[in-house]
C-alpha cells in the first residue's frame, strides 16, 4: 500500500465525525443542566441551576465553534488546490 492512498474507511470516520457534531451539542446542555441539578441540590438555593444551564450552553457553542474551525481549515485546503482556482460559483442558474 502506498502512502498516496487514502484509508477505506477515512469517508466513514469523517462523517461520523460531522454527525457527532449535533450530539455533541444535546449532551453538552444536558450535562450542563445536570451540573445545575447538582449545585441545586447541593446548596438548596433554585438560582445556582442556571449556573449549570450557562456552563451547558456555553460547552455547546464551543463544540459548535471548534467544529467551525475544522471545517475553515478543509475549505481553505479546497481552495487553494488547482482545480479550483480561478473558479467562480454563481446561482445564476437556480432561477
């Protein structure tokens, strides 16, 4: 095997990844509001709860973030390859 091939299984691996993404999101809130839970239960005070939500929503938009990031690179990586340059992508024929 050569190094210039790619692994069969990279596609699959990649798109796993990019369907994580959305999990990724739904468990970070949920930990999130369980973290509150638990402040709430440790202090008996209801406001601490939403410590736990913010803590949750922030670790959420940080996912999405990250994800953001990944995806920057690879378009960037796009666009500076050969068959590319110079090209322009118009919705002129989506009338």
């Amino acid at each position: 095997m050569s190094n210039q091939e790619e692994p069969k299984l990279k596609k699959v691996v990649q798109g796993a990844d990019d369907l994580s993404l959305g999990i990724s999101i739904v468990v970070a809130v949920i930990i999130g509001v369980g973290i509150g839970i638990g402040l709430e239960k440790l202090f008996h005070q209801k406001w601490v709860f939403w410590i736990g939500v913010v803590i949750g929503i922030g670790a959420a938009i940080s996912n999405v973030f990250k994800a953001y990031k990944r995806q920057k690179i690879e378009l960037d990586k796009i666009a500076k390859d050969p068959k590319y340059v110079g090209r322009t992508f118009d919705d002129e024929d989506d009338d």
